[in-house]
C-alpha cells in the first residue's frame, strides 16, 4: 500500500471574488476556508481577495484549507 500524500499547486487568488477563488480552489481539491478576514483597502475593489494563505504557486497538500482577505 502506498501512503503518499498528494500535493497540488494552485493559482493566485488575490484580486478574484470569494465565488471565483472557491472554484479555482475546488478545481485544484482546496478548500476556502470559513474563517473570512474582512478589511478596508483603497487599493483593492471591494468584494475582491486582496490576501491569501499560503501564497499561490506553491506546493500543498491536497484539501488543505487557504485562508484568505
């Protein structure tokens, strides 16, 4: 039997609304997580990802939670 865990690498977030980052997340088998930070930016629109946790393009762990902003 072969325990391997299987790792994923998914695109950026930061500048998509929480619907479109869910996809791309479901897409790669991420999860969003539940715990939203919500916070003014006056560079960002409103509505839109200005953070994210891990950063995109790295290596993770399949159904690992992304926390975003």
């Amino acid at each position: 039997m072969d325990f391997a865990i299987e790792n994923t690498i998914y695109q950026a977030e930061v500048g998509m609304t929480l619907e479109e980052a869910e996809v791309i997340l479901t897409e790669a088998r991420l999860k969003l997580d539940a715990d939203i930070e919500y916070e003014d930016n006056a560079e960002v629109e409103e509505g839109l990802i200005i953070a994210q946790k891990p950063e995109a393009e790295q290596m993770v762990k399949k159904n690992r939670k992304i926390s975003v902003k």
